[in-house]
C-alpha cells in the first residue's frame, strides 16, 4: 500500500514538474530578467522576429542592431524602426552591408555593437540565407561563438527561423546551444 502511494506522489510530482516546463516553454514572448541569451524564434513568419525583437527594445533602454536579408529601407518603412543600426546581409558592395559568406566579421561588428552598447538587444533575421552561402558546420560555429559574445555582454540575440529548411540534426544542434521561444501555438505541432 505504502509503495503504490508513493509511485503515486513520485508520479504527480513528475506530472507537475513536466506541466511546469512545457508551461514555461510555451508562454508566448515572455523573457527572463536576466541578459545574456540567445532566442531562436520558430516561426514561418519572419514578422513574428521583428515582434519579438520590438517587444524587447521597449522592455531594454538600450539601442537595437538588426542584421537582415530584407534591405534596411524596407525594414524602417514597415516596422518604424528609425533609431537602430542595420546591417544588410547581401554580396553587394554598398553602405551598411555585409557579406553572409564572411562570418568573422559579422561576428566582429556584433562584437563591436555590444560591447559599447549595453543590454544591446539583436535581430539576425536570415540565418537561413547565411547556411546557404556558406554550411551548416560553420553557421552553427559562428552561432555558438556569437552566443558566448552575447552571454558575456550580456545582451540578446533574437533568431527567427524556419524550422522547415533545416533537417531534424541540424535543428537539434542549434536548439541544443540556443533558448527556444514558440510564439504561434497554432503551429507548435508542425515545430516539434
């Protein structure tokens, strides 16, 4: 009898504990008070990114740095985004743009960005665009890297993307280094 109430107590408290964390981890655009993470936002719609990234500059009195495939001028016009820094993530050799092939110093500018900005909050909208012109291996390098840069900056980072252009491995190699926020709970089922 004894042993049957205690597989009971152990098996509620498993459930409660379990409930809890899928709780925490479903709660639409909440963030801990404490800086320094780096959120993939899963989603199909890249505007949910952007949410994301305005909700947390309200909540930071710090400047916003996005770093997009969209061009800037679109980005400013659609969001008002006026008093951030843009980078473009494009081959084309013009002001505020960067190369997606290199890493290292889009991972400099980042590193520039926090460190005389605190609580900087980032948009990287085009993770997508950046395995393309390079692989997965050195994405997922350069991503573990910049993270341990906004950890120890104690910024954010904020990564929409699509769940559906990666494999299962390469999808769990990056939820393994970064934070998961699900912002759609009509399409959590399709994420996991």
């Amino acid at each position: 009898m004894y042993v049957s109430m205690a597989i009971t107590a152990i098996a509620a408290v498993g459930l409660l504990l379990w409930t809890l964390q899928y709780i925490r981890k479903r709660e639409s655009l909440r963030f801990t008070d404490d800086l320094g993470a780096s959120y993939i936002v899963k989603t199909k719609d890249t505007r949910k990114g952007f949410e994301v990234y305005e909700k947390m500059r309200k909540r930071q009195p710090s400047r916003g740095m996005i770093i997009s495939r969209t061009f800037p001028d679109k980005i400013r016009q659609k969001y008002r985004m006026d008093e951030d820094v843009f980078l473009w993530l494009s081959r084309e050799k013009t002001e505020g743009s960067i190369d997606p092939s290199d890493l290292e110093k889009l991972e400099f500018f980042v590193q520039e960005f926090v460190s005389h900005n605190e609580k900087a909050v980032i948009l990287l909208d085009g993770v997508e665009y950046i395995v393309l012109q390079n692989s997965f291996e050195s994405t997922l390098k350069f991503l573990q890297s910049l993270n341990d840069r906004i950890i120890l900056s104690r910024a954010i980072l904020i990564i929409p993307l699509n769940p559906a252009v990666l494999d299962k491995k390469q999808l769990s190699l990056l939820e393994r280094e970064l934070e998961i926020l699900q912002v759609d709970y009509r399409l959590n089922k399709f994420f996991e």
